[in-house]
C-alpha cells in the first residue's frame, strides 16, 4: 500500500475523480507540452456523462486554456475498458497536426493510472495490505493501528496529517458560516448555517446529532460549490471523517496529536480497500465512496474512545457492510443530491456504528476483508448506470442544463 499522503489530498472539489484527477493529468499534459498551439480532450465514460455538473471541463480548461486553444470533447456513452473515468489528452501543432496522444485514467481520489502504469515510482511502503494481517501484528505485538502507521511511514507523515486536519477543520468551520445557492441548475440551499443554529436549541442527545449534521453538511457544501477540502477518501465523501473528528474534539476534548492518530487509522482502513477494492464511484458505486468514509470515520471514533484493535475492526467492517451496493447516482450530475445529505447521515452512522462494537468484546463472524471482498464483486455486478453516470437510480428523469 502507498503513503496516506496518495490518499489524503488536499484539493478544490466538488470531485476527487472528476476534478482533481482531471487537472492533475491536464498538468502533467502541459508539462510535457508547452509548446502546443492548441489541445483536444476526450472524456469518456463516467468523466463525460456527469463532466458538466462536476466541472471536469473546467478544471481542464482552467489549466489548458492559458496556454493555447482547448477542445473538449464529450463521448459518454463510450467505456474504455480500464476503468470508466478514461480521458485522451492531444497536442496539436500550428496546423492542426496530432504531436502526442496520452490516454489516462482518473481512478478515484484523485489518483491516476494507465492501462500499462507501472506505479513503481510511488513505492508500497506498507508490508501489509489486508486487515487481518494487520490485527494480527497489533494483537500480537501490543499496539496499535497508528502505531502501525508510525512503522511505515516516515516522520513527516504527522506534518502532512497535521496539516490535512488543519484543512478539514478549516472547510468545516468556512461552510458553518457560508449561507446562499449551491452553484447549479438545481438552486439547493445551503442547510450547515441552518443546522447548526437549530441544534443549538436542543438538549444534549439532539444537540450532538445536530452538529454532527450540521458539521458533514459544512464540509460537502463547500465541496460542491469547489472550495478547498480533504479527499476522505474522496471528494464526494469528505465531509464524514471531519465531522465525526471535530464533534469530538469539540465535545471530547481529544487533543490534536490523537486527533492525528485517529486520521492515520482511518487512512489506513481507506488504503486497505483501495488496494484491494475501490474508492472510486464510477468503478464499484456510492459505497466505495461514503461506505468507506464511514468505516474510517468509526474506526477513527472507536480508537479515540479506547477500542481494542478488534473492536476498531468491528466498527469499521460494520459501517461498510451496511453501506454494500449503494449505487453512486448524482442528480444532474453534480455532487448535491443525494451526496451532501449522505455524508450528513453516515457521520452519525459512524458514531452508532463505534457504539455497536464497544458493546462487544470485538469477536465476529465477517471479516473486515471480505467485506471489501464482497464490496468489490457488488460493484463490479452493479449495472453502469449506478455508478456515477446519472443515468438511473435517483438521477434518473433528471437531465443536466447548461
């Protein structure tokens, strides 16, 4: 597995697949093009059917356009059989004649590959990958998932987590106070401001909820509107693991540096399914995206809370198996509806979820890993349409407007 720091991004929304990935390819393109006249994008699959409510032509264009011409062209109904965020990058000479052709892949978390990618340059740091192997070595050696996290990483890793929370606290506490429109044809309402002023009027059970809501909603309004935000794992999912952590730091008094030890063991629970799964909508659905951030979210809670490793397994197996098969339909393609309200539940989902496995000694019958296992087969069983091409489920009937 990679440093969380290929996990953890630091980017504008609303999308880690359709927005960061896009502009970080478009730079490299430029990079290895600067004396190009004009370019031609192709975005197919998932990156063209919901491109314009992601704003992936202008996370394309905003790097492209200033330095020549750029054509972007849309085929959404064309998968390329890598993966279904495939996008050609052309260089054109003055004549309009093809000097390069680059065919990448945006595969979620703003994380890019080719058919051929040989990610050797970015090493496997960690010599484990599954969860079992590493409950094994906790429950063996006496410590701990972040500790595990400490093993392998190197020292700058607290650095960087200390700088991504900065970040999360950052986009929580912009969105509590940000009111208005979300930008888009469906004019949502901002709800964090209102949330959070409601919740203040209720006593301690409702109280603590409502900031958890009100927390989620801050962070994934600001990043549907493309405010700077944490991929956790995504973009679509960001607003989990930040909410569960602030409410808890708020409420809890958790100190910094186990806020940041409560990250490393929510990245690592994320890495484990990337590596043998997906964070990717357009690859496995909604429950590679706001399932997986509501494992980590629960396991970040549950070691907080003074889990044991198995219980910390427990939270994180539960909170992903009831996020199994949910499919990833945007309305109209934007990252509002039904992602912003989702993130909203599956933060307290998390905290129910860190609750359920207190209660028990850690012992269960399924696995953590072959939840993944089975996460993976359901997405690879779920039909195209569900996964983030705004073509059935509840985006179905909905048609994006300009």
């Amino acid at each position: 597995m990679k440093s969380l720091r290929e996990l953890y991004r630091i980017g504008n929304g609303p999308s880690s697949s359709h927005t960061i990935g896009p502009r970080r390819a478009a730079l490299k393109f430029l990079a290895k093009h600067p004396e190009a006249k004009s370019f031609e994008v192709t975005l197919y699959g998932s990156l063209a059917a919901t491109g314009k409510g992601h704003m992936t032509d202008k996370a394309i264009l905003n790097v492209l356009e200033p330095a020549a011409p750029t054509e972007i062209i849309w085929k959404s109904h064309v998968f390329l059989p890598f993966h279904p965020n495939g996008m050609t990058f052309k260089s054109k000479d003055g004549k309009g004649k093809v000097t390069d052709e680059w065919t990448i892949y945006s595969v979620g978390g703003g994380a890019l590959a080719e058919e051929s990618f040989d990610d050797r340059s970015i090493p496997d740091i960690y010599d484990m990958n599954k969860m079992g192997e590493i409950l094994y070595w906790c429950e063996h050696t006496g410590k701990t998932y972040w500790e595990y996290v400490d093993q392998c990483e190197d020292s700058n890793i607290w650095n960087y987590l200390d700088e991504v929370w900065n970040v999360m606290k950052q986009s929580i506490e912009r969105g509590l106070d940000h009111e208005g429109v979300l930008p888009g044809p469906l004019h949502l309402q901002r709800k964090a401001p209102t949330y959070y002023v409601k919740s203040m009027g209720y006593k301690d059970s409702l109280r603590s909820r409502g900031l958890v809501f009100a927390y989620a909603l801050a962070v994934s309004e600001e990043n549907a509107s493309g405010g700077l935000i944490v991929t956790a794992p995504t973009c679509g999912s960001c607003g989990v693991l930040p909410a569960v952590l602030y409410h808890l730091q708020k409420n809890h008094g958790f100190s910094d540096t186990r806020i940041l030890r409560a990250l490393a063991t929510a990245g690592l629970i994320a890495n484990v399914v990337k590596r043998n799964a997906s964070i990717s909508g357009a690859e496995a659905g909604c429950q590679a995206e706001v399932g997986v951030a509501c494992s980590m979210a629960s396991a970040a809670s549950c070691q907080l809370f003074g889990g044991s490793p198995a219980q910390i397994e427990y939270a994180a197996e539960m909170s992903l198996e009831h996020h199994l098969g949910m499919t990833c339909d945007p309305v109209c393609g934007l990252v509002q509806i039904p992602c912003i309200e989702r993130n909203a539940y599956a933060a307290v989902q998390a905290l129910d979820a860190n609750i359920y496995a207190s209660f028990t000694d850690g012992r269960h019958r399924v696995s953590f890993d072959k939840v993944v296992e089975v996460m993976k087969q359901t997405g690879h069983d779920l039909p195209s349409l569900y996964k983030e091409t705004s073509e059935g489920g509840l985006a179905k009937g909905y048609r994006q407007m300009d």
